[in-house]
C-alpha cells in the first residue's frame, strides 16, 4: 500500500505507529521499501553520515536533489520526505518555494522537511500553497547547531517547553502536515502530540509520539563513536561489514578468492590456439 499524507494522518487517528527511517541512496531505500517502512526521510544528516562533515551545515540544494532522486527511485511505497538543507529556505519566501519544488521535481520526493517555528511558518504557508506538502521539525534542530552550542536537548525549561509547544501550533496552523521532534523530554512530546492533529515523529523524544524516525547508520550499528542516548542499535551491521571487508582481503591476499565457481571456463581448444601463437 501506498503511504501518503493522508495515510500517515489515518495512522496517528488509529493509533498505529509511523515508521519513519533516513535513508541517502537507492539500495538501502529499496531495501527499507520492501520491510514496509511508512516513511523514508531524505535527512540533510547525510552531510554527517555520507559526506563526513561535522554538521549538516554544509549540505546542498544539490547534495540533497542528487540523493533524493537515488532513494525516490528504489521507494515505491513508502512517503518520501527530503530536507530541505541550511540556508536553501531562510532567505526568502520565493527561495523557499522554488527550492522546495525542486526536491517534488527533481529529486522525486514526495514532501520536504524544514526546520524551525513561528519564524518559517510564512515560508511553510507558501510552500503548502503551492501544493508541496511540509514536515515541520522542532526542539533539537541540527540546523541551530551553532545557537544551541551544541546538540543539546531542548525544551527542558518552563519558557523553552512553552515554546516548543507554541511552535508546534502555529507550524500546523500553517500548513504542515506532520512535525518532527527532536531531542526535546519524553513527557512534553506526549503534550504536543495530544494536543496536534497531525502527526508528531520523534527522534529522542520518547514513545508517545505518534511515530519514530532514526538515522538507519545508528539504528544500524554502522556509525562509530559517540552514539546519542536515545539511539537503539537494531542490528550490528558495522560488525559485520569489518568480518566480510577483512575476510576479502586475507582470502585475496592467500589466492583463496576468487575461486572456481568464481571464474567463467573457456574452450581448450581456444587456450591451446592462442598458446601456440603466443610461442
Ligand atoms: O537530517 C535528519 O536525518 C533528520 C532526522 C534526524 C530527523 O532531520
């Protein structure tokens, strides 16, 4: 079944939980679309994750179009959402409407992801009036990595939580028509959640949203060093890559790989004829 905006928003009405996974090229998506995932984000960590950058600061509007396009095309039923990176929507309204259509056009997605509340509600009005539907993102914005000092939860103080909360209804006045929080307590994603219409994804937030994304390296187990608190590693997919990646390389070095099923025969009389013109 196809999973669409109003399918998403059936789920939250029923109580059935959003699945929501990042994925950056077309393997992992085909692979993620054939386990059932709901929704498959297009997240700008690939900066992170798949570029090596610090932050996702650096990401592009082409960083983001070329890997939307790699996972719309193995994604034939889960919700494509891609993001939409730093600065490719804070300028101006206009800047963000043609930047959001090039992610439907371009890059195949299917809704774009943008990050902040009262302050993009304008652009989110917009992006919504010209038929393109919008994921909010609110509490830990990786995009505020340098205003927050820090990937830091937020929304643990009484005016910071009221914030958040009056974010979340202004962002669904305006159009959106989903919300992810992020890195904000448990106890305050289940307010908002109550509180919304439309579907709250949380990542760090606890499991009374209406739905879970996680960044598939972590959730994977691929991803070395510090791992935030609230990932759970699902599989030790990392393990197992180094077992496969060191045993190619001892067998190759031994002459053990690759082997005869490994190779395509070839007539003798073919390999005696050159044999003898060779001499
Ligand atoms: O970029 C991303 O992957 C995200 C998720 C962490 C929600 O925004």
């Amino acid at each position: 079944m196809k999973n669409t905006v109003m399918t998403l928003l059936e789920q939250k009405q029923s109580g059935d939980k959003i699945t929501m996974l990042t994925a950056y090229d077309f393997t992992t998506a085909q692979i993620m679309d054939e386990c059932g995932v709901n929704a498959i984000l297009v997240g700008d960590s690939l900066g992170m994750v798949m570029l090596g950058y610090e932050n996702t600061l650096p990401v592009t509007m082409e960083d983001m179009i070329h890997h939307t396009a790699a996972v719309s095309r193995g994604a034939k039923n889960a919700f494509v959402v891609a993001d939409m990176p730093f600065m490719s929507y804070q300028i101006s309204v206009q800047e963000a409407v043609t930047n959001a259509g090039r992610l439907i056009k371009e890059g195949g997605a299917h809704a774009v992801k943008l990050e902040g509340g009262a302050e993009v509600c304008e652009q989110i009005r917009a992006i919504v009036n010209a038929s393109i539907p919008v994921v909010a993102h609110l509490g830990l914005t990786p995009q505020s990595v340098n205003v927050f000092g820090g990937f830091k939860v937020q929304g643990k103080s009484l005016d910071k939580a009221r914030k958040i909360i009056e974010d979340a209804l202004k962002i669904q006045e305006a159009g959106a028509c989903a919300v992810v929080l992020e890195g904000i307590p448990a106890r305050l994603a289940e307010i908002i959640t109550k509180k919304l219409a439309i579907p709250t994804i949380g990542i760090g937030a606890g499991n009374g949203c209406d739905g879970q994304v996680l960044v598939i390296q972590d959730m994977l187990g691929m991803t070395t060093g510090h791992t935030p608190k609230f990932v759970r590693q699902f599989a030790q997919v990392g393990a197992l890559m180094r077992q496969g990646i060191s045993d190619y390389i001892s067998e190759t070095k031994s002459g053990a790989f690759p082997a005869e099923e490994h190779t395509y025969s070839i007539d003798e009389n073919v390999i005696k004829e050159i044999s003898e013109e060779e001499n």
